[in-house]
C-alpha cells in the first residue's frame, strides 16, 4: 500500500493524476481503497459492495454493472492487468500486430503466470499464451519428485504431472478443454508425498470461511460437502455419500449467485477425478 501511495503521489506532484493533467484541462484521479481481505471481494458486484463500506456480499443480477455499478452509476470493472493491456494496444506508438502475433488463436498476447510451492525459483514469469505447463515448470525450478499442480487460484483444477497435463498449452481454451480454468494464471506446485485428502479439507474449510452466504447453494452447500466427505473418510456410506456430493457440486455450479459457489465444482471433481484412491480409502 506504502508503495502505490507513493507512486500516486509523484504521479499527482508530477502533472499527471488531478484536475488539469499537464495544462490539458482533463481530469483524472485515482483513487486507493483498501479492502477487509474477503476472497469474495474478487467478484465485481462483491468488490462495489466494499468499495462503498458495506459487507462484502455478492449482488443480484441484473442489473449488470455496466448499468448500475458503483454508487448506482454505470461502472467499469476489470483487474489491472486488462487495464496494463488496454494501454498498450491503444497507444500511439503500440505494436498491435506484434501483440497479435503472441499466444493462441483466442488467448492473444501474455499472462504473467504466478509460480508457487515446490520449485526452486518462485515468481512471477511473463510468457505468451500457449506456453506448455511444462516448459514454465522448467523456468521455475519445479522440483524432481513434483506430482500435482493446482491451476487457476483456490478455484482451479488439479492435475498430476503426467504427460498429459505436463504437455498441457497454457491459454483460457487450452485449461479448459482438460476440466480446468487458467484463471489469473496462478500455478502451485506439490511435491511428492503431498496428502491430497488434506488438500481437499484445507480447500473445503476455506470454502466455508470464504463465502458470503448471501446464497443457499453456496452457504450450505460448502458445509454440506465436508459433513459428507468426513463421513465417507469414516467409510459410512461411502458410495451413496459420493452420490449425494456429486448432486450437490452440480447444484453449486449452477445456481450459486456467483462464481465463487459456482467454482468450488472444479477443485473438488478434479480431486476425486484424478486423487480418488488417495483420498477415499476402501
């Protein structure tokens, strides 16, 4: 916060951020609020909700934000790196044949892929869509015995690394075509050893904390969901607890208010998909 507080402010002495920036008689601020740290906040609706002090919960749509945003205003939401995108295609001097001309057919330009867990150089690398997870493990470090990678965020999908996924093209199609979302581009990598049933209760426990409630799938489905998978761990019921899991992810995926809800499908089926004689032991 330190940081961008201090580049505001040279930005604003320099001309560039305030009322008249440069003499040019346009007006342009910016404005740094800081959020209480909920991961629902991501959600745009959630986000406004913040923004203007209340509690952060998802709102119901329409009307879209693009309508009745901000403060009842039309509001335009996207993450930095849309905005960081924007500038560079529309500028004067922008190559935009070259941005072109990166990544895939539908993913066009770069991702700055977000490495994490057992690799030697954690960080950030920027690369083109279309890079195989593979070879971005290769600039990361990833440790030899390295057997699963989680991508997208708390929401995304796991994958052993096998040839399969380690060949897998890192795009928005490219994810998605396996059962996963590339999301930010967020990659955690696990070594060898790690405990997939643990990874599906710490992800499941913070399901619960996280979600705002303010819809039914969500809110019980989340609790739901461990009250069954500690029940099939104490092998009572096992597969008609399967069954019951299976209709209520189902039910999250389409009918949670937002996303959030909406996602917690992906990182659970993809652990029962590919983890499932790990974490059920019959």
């Amino acid at each position: 916060k330190q940081v961008i507080e201090s580049v505001l402010g040279s930005l604003k002495d320099g001309g560039y951020l305030g009322n008249d920036i440069l003499g040019s008689g346009f007006k342009f601020n910016i404005d740094l609020i800081t959020g209480a740290g909920s991961y629902v906040c991501g959600e745009e609706t959630a986000l406004m909700e913040s923004i203007e002090n209340k509690r952060g919960t998802v709102r119901q749509r329409p009307p879209v934000p693009a309508v009745s945003g901000l403060y009842g205003k039309p509001t335009v939401l996207n993450n930095v790196l849309t905005f960081a995108y924007a500038v560079y295609i529309l500028s004067d001097n922008s190559n935009l044949e070259y941005f072109l001309s990166l990544g895939t057919e539908n993913s066009k330009g770069t991702m700055p892929f977000q490495v994490s867990g057992a690799v030697n150089n954690p960080g950030i690398f920027e690369l083109p869509f279309g890079v195989t997870l593979r070879e971005l493990l290769k600039l990361a470090g990833a440790v030899e015995n390295a057997e699963t990678v989680q991508i997208g965020g708390p929401l995304g999908a796991y994958f052993p690394l096998r040839a399969e996924f380690l060949n897998l093209k890192l795009s928005y199609e490219g994810v998605s075509e396996k059962g996963g979302m590339l999301g930010h581009g967020g990659i955690v990598v696990f070594g060898q050893g790690t405990d997939m049933k643990y990874r599906l209760l710490n992800s499941l426990d913070f399901f619960i904390d996280e979600s705002c409630g303010k819809c039914a799938p969500c809110r019980i489905g989340t609790v739901r969901l461990k009250e069954l998978f500690e029940r099939i761990f104490k092998k009572q019921n096992i597969e008609e607890n399967l069954k019951i899991i299976d209709e209520i992810l189902e039910s999250m995926k389409y009918l949670s208010l937002c996303g959030f809800g909406a996602g917690v499908y992906m990182p659970v089926r993809s652990l029962l998909t590919h983890y499932k004689n790990e974490i059920i032991e019959v």
